[in-house]
C-alpha cells in the first residue's frame, strides 16, 4: 500500500513537472520588449496562426529557438551533472569538471584572442562569419579536450585520479587563455568575455540543425545508462563483482557528458550551476537515488529551471537582457553551500 502511494506520490510531482514546464515554455514565448498575450502564444504553437504579421516573426525568428535552447540546455546540462556526480560519488561534481567546458573556452579564447593579437582585428567585426567562427572553434576546443579524458580513461583505474587529471586540465587551459588576454587588444578581450558570459539567444535555426539532433542522441543515449548508473550508487568494487564492465561503461557516460557540454557550450558559452544544483534539487524532491526515476526527472526539472533562468533575465527594466551566468549562478550558488552545510552535518 505504501509502495502505491509512493508511486501515485511520484506521478504527480512528475505531472506538476510537466506542467510547470510547459508554463515556462509559454510565457518565454509571450514575454519581451514586445508583449504577445499567452492565448495567442498558445494558438500559434498548435498552428491556428496569428493575426499580426509582426508577431509571427518575432516568435518564429527570436524566442521560439531561444526558449528551445533553454531548455535542451538545460535538460543536458542536468542529465550530465547526474552521471557525474553518480559515477564520481561526489556532490560537487558537474558536466564541466572533466575539463571539457574550459576546452571549448580555449578554443573560443585561439579565435577570438588569438586573431586579435596577431592582426589588430577583433572577430566580432566579421558578424555573422565571427559567430560561427566562435561556435566551430568552441567545439573543436571541447572535443579535443574529450579526446584527452576518453584516452585517460582507458589508462586510468581509479576515477579519483580521473577526476584530479581533469581538474589539471580545466588550469592549464585557463592559464593559457590567461597569457593570451593578457597579448590581447581591447575588443576581443570583451567579446572573450561577453561570449563566457553565456547566452540562449544566440542559437539560429541554422544551427539547430546541428544543436537539437546531438542534444536529442545524447539524452536518448542516458536512459540506456540508468542500469549502470544505478549498480555504481553501490561502489565500484561492488559493480565489478555484479559483472558490470566498468571500464566500458565509465567510457559510455564520459561519452555522453562530453558530447553534452562540449554542444551546449560550444553554442550557448559556459553555463554555470544548472549541471550541479539540479540533480540535488530533484533527489530532494523525489526523496530516491533510482535514476529510472531521476534521469526523466532532471531532464524535465533542468529544462523548466533553464526557461526560468531565461525569463529572469529578459524580465522588463533591464537594458536588454541579462547575462544568463548571472541568473543562474544566483540561483545554484546558494544550493551548492546547502549540500555542503548538510554533507558537514552529516558527519558532525
């Protein structure tokens, strides 16, 4: 009887969830400098069409693919920080700390820095060519980066040294891309950080051509890991002696995390905190570490939390819109120091 109750307990956070989601997804739509009432959102989104010619362009050009980006981003970002912080068996863990995110700011940092230093010509000047420029070159960064981890990882036993080697990396590709600020002109120095300060809204449709497929892939590609990621909540000696490979699959889940955060962050920048406070967010709610049941769940929670990120930072008074780090740092920050006070708790 408890069993049923807990279940009908789960359907409905995970129905309110939906719900929440769907909410978010609208009003994203509606809201902005130019205010389209929600009905006509909605009417629009099933194809009834809309009256305004005005409006259809800018749902279809602007904010439909930045509140598709908000939340693929984040439904990623949180399935990523999950794996991580499973298959490391640390709370602080999150889709970048393999080094992956600091990869693709190298990349971003040998375009942007680079160009400007050698011929006095910031990237932002080339428009359009300078976005795709920034995107590929983030890309290429992360994948190399990847590369690195996935060969580690077939040297390396122990995910603990895994962990720390990662870490290594995320230093030595800031410190590279500390040297080359530092020979850099003015204007690719503020493009290097407007682009770190990350964003939803620079995503086209062009390249969703390319965003929304990998995306899709990977969050497929995580259900099929719930088994494995369960049996490694009992240990890795355990699992071992349960007959999981654990070789190959630490190497499926650092496959899909990498493709993860090297696709939102090669086009949406370093988004912070979604990765790592979601995942604690949902286990609180759900009161389970069954990643039958966290896996949809962040990917769900991560989206809606996304979306909120963004409304928040188009909200109207602000001089355009916020820089999404801030929102989300704002809300991940204060949920990092209560995992750390309650784990300090714990072992007090």
């Amino acid at each position: 009887m408890q069993a049923i109750d807990t279940k009908n307990k789960k359907s409905v956070i995970f129905g309110l969830l939906l719900f929440l989601l769907l909410a978010l997804f609208v009003i994203n739509i509606s809201l902005g400098s130019v205010y389209i009432p929600a009905e006509k959102v909605l009417k629009w989104l099933v194809g009834m069409g809309i009256e305004k010619e005005k409006w259809h362009n800018i749902l279809f050009n602007t904010r439909l693919p930045q509140s598709l980006t908000a939340a693929f981003a984040g439904a990623g970002l949180a399935v990523g920080g999950l794996q991580m912080q499973t298959l490391f068996r640390n709370p602080l863990a999150g889709p970048s700390i393999l080094g992956i995110s600091a990869g693709a700011g190298l990349g971003v940092a040998v375009v942007v820095l680079l160009m400007g230093a050698i011929n006095g010509t910031a990237l932002s000047a080339f428009g359009v060519f300078g976005s795709v420029t920034v995107t590929m070159a983030a890309f290429v960064g992360a994948m190399v980066i990847l590369f690195m981890v996935l060969f580690l990882a077939r040297k390396l036993k122990n995910n603990a040294m895994l962990l720390i080697v990662g870490i290594m990396v995320g230093y030595a590709s800031n410190a590279l891309v500390g040297l080359m600020q530092f020979f850099s002109t003015k204007d690719d120095i503020q493009a290097y950080v407007v682009w770190g300060l990350g964003s939803f809204g620079n995503v086209s449709w062009e390249k969703h051509q390319v965003f929304i497929p990998v995306i899709t892939l990977s969050l497929l590609a995580s259900l099929f890991l719930i088994k494995p990621l369960n049996i490694y909540l009992l240990g890795e000696n355990y699992a071992a002696n349960l007959g999981l490979n654990v070789k190959r699959s630490r190497l499926h889940i650092l496959i899909v995390v990498g493709m993860l955060t090297a696709t939102i962050t090669a086009f949406c920048g370093p988004v912070a905190f979604l990765g790592l406070a979601v995942p604690h967010m949902t286990k609180n709610l759900f009161k389970t570490a069954d990643h039958s049941v966290l896996v949809p769940a962040v990917m769900i929670f991560g989206a809606a939390l996304a979306l909120l990120c963004n409304v928040i930072a188009r909200l109207p008074g602000f001089d355009g819109t916020l820089p999404i780090n801030a929102v989300t740092s704002l809300i991940g920050a204060p949920i990092v120091v209560s995992v750390i006070l309650r784990r300090r708790r714990l072992v007090d």
